[in-house]
C-alpha cells in the first residue's frame, strides 16, 4: 500500500503524506515514493508547481522509528538521501502546507520549499540531538541562513518545539493561517506560480538557489558522514529505547 498520494490539479502536482494513523511518520518506502513523486513531477511538462501536505491531523511525525531500528541505512535506496536529492534538486517551485506535527525531516525538508504555509496548529521541532545524532537535510547550513546563527543554535541544540507563529517570525516561513483555510491558501498560490512564465520561473528559482547550492552539497555529505558515526552511538541507542520505552533518557554515564 502506498502512503504517498498523488494528483493532478492542472499545472499543479499534489503530493500527499498519507498515513494518518501514524500521523505520517515515514518509512524507507515512504521516502522512495516521495523522491518518485518528485522525480515524475519535475520531468512531466504539464506540471509546472508542487503542493506537498499532510493527510489528517500532521503534516508529519519525522522518521518511523520502528521502521528506523529495524534497518535503516542512509545507504538504502529507500532511505532519505535519494528524497532529499530529489527535494534540494527541483527546478520547479515547491510549495508546502503544513498543519499539526512537523517534527524532524517534517521541519527540515521545508527549507528546500520555495512558499511554506502553516496553519496555526502547526508545531515545529528539530530533535535530533535530544535522539543522539546530528541534523540532517542540509539544516545546518539552511537553518542558519535563513533565520540566523543564533535562532540556528537554539533551534538545533536545545531541539524544542516552536510554533507557527514563531516560524514566522523568525523568518523560517511564509505565512501563518487558520487551520480551516490552509489548504485553500496554499493552492491558491501555487496557482499563481503555475500561471507565470515556466522558463523565468525555474530560472528565478534556480539563481535564488544556486549562491547556496555548493554548500548544500557539502553539508548533506558531511551531515550523512557524521549521521552514520552517531546512529550506532551508546547515546543515540539510549535515546531510540527512551522514546520507545516513554522514559526519560539517562546520558549520565556518557562522554
């Protein structure tokens, strides 16, 4: 079964995380059909926008982590390298709409969105050191070019959810809006980018990008390398059984 909708909306291709029961939490064949979605969209001429959202009431939950323990590799085709690839790589606008849990690779992957809107229910987080290893995405170089070093920091370190409104004003979103009308608003301006000029379009796009995209290359790499050294940590096992386990974890014995 597949957990990734797709549909055809004129120039606009949706794509839907659609595991509402787990409120959207992604597996490795979830981000397979993510980076197919994307893929498939970016060489259909007809489509000229991306819409990507959530089914039910997440945007979603980050990584699975069930689906993660039971061997989850950053060197599997289903893993996220081949979606994050895709994501930093598309030449057509991205726009996201975001309500509920945004947690992890759920906050991270809107930095490669050109238009994010949240509705006012959305909550952000980035916990990955909080889990024992190291932010992914290319964040640590996108955070802090978009709302600073310091917000960056904060955000990363302490790993502690913000809201919508905060992702706003620190500059890390378009726009906040009522839950009932995200949908509506999101579409409505993607819309508008379809009916621009598709060439100038990508080409804005593409020179937005392009000061940033060395920088986005190395981090991935080095955000992969470190990721790889810490999964199998003492600290970041502790963590995945303290999550499991709905315990607070014990990093006491560590250094």
């Amino acid at each position: 079964m597949s957990h990734i909708g797709t549909h055809r909306d004129g120039a606009i291709q949706r794509i839907e995380l659609n595991r509402p029961e787990k409120k959207n939490a992604l597996t490795r064949e979830m981000y397979s059909q993510l980076a197919t979605a994307i893929d498939a969209a970016e060489a259909d001429a007809a489509v000229r926008v991306m819409l990507l959202h959530g089914a039910g009431d997440a945007f979603t939950a980050g990584n699975d982590l069930h689906d993660f323990i039971a061997g989850f590799t950053l060197d599997d085709a289903g893993s996220p390298h081949r979606f994050l690839r895709s994501i930093s790589h598309a030449a057509k606008p991205i726009v996201a709409a975001v309500h509920g849990a945004a947690i992890g690779i759920g906050t991270t992957m809107l930095a490669h969105c050109d238009l994010v809107f949240a509705a006012e229910s959305a909550r952000f987080q980035l916990p990955f050191v909080n889990l024992g290893i190291c932010p992914e995405a290319a964040s640590s170089v996108l955070l802090p070019a978009l709302v600073g070093y310091a917000r960056a920091t904060e955000l990363i370190l302490l790993g502690e959810p913000f809201s919508a409104r905060t992702a706003r004003e620190i500059g890390f979103i378009t726009e906040v809006v009522p839950d009932a009308e995200l949908l509506v608003v999101a579409t409505t301006a993607a819309r508008k980018l379809a009916d621009k000029p598709p060439a100038a379009l990508r080409a804005a796009k593409d020179l937005l990008k392009r000061p940033l995209m060395p920088q986005i290359e190395a981090a991935l790499a080095e955000e992969a390398k470190q990721f790889r050294a810490l999964v199998s940590s003492p600290e970041a096992k502790e963590a995945f059984a303290a999550f499991l386990e709905k315990r607070k974890p014990d990093f006491s014995q560590l250094r």
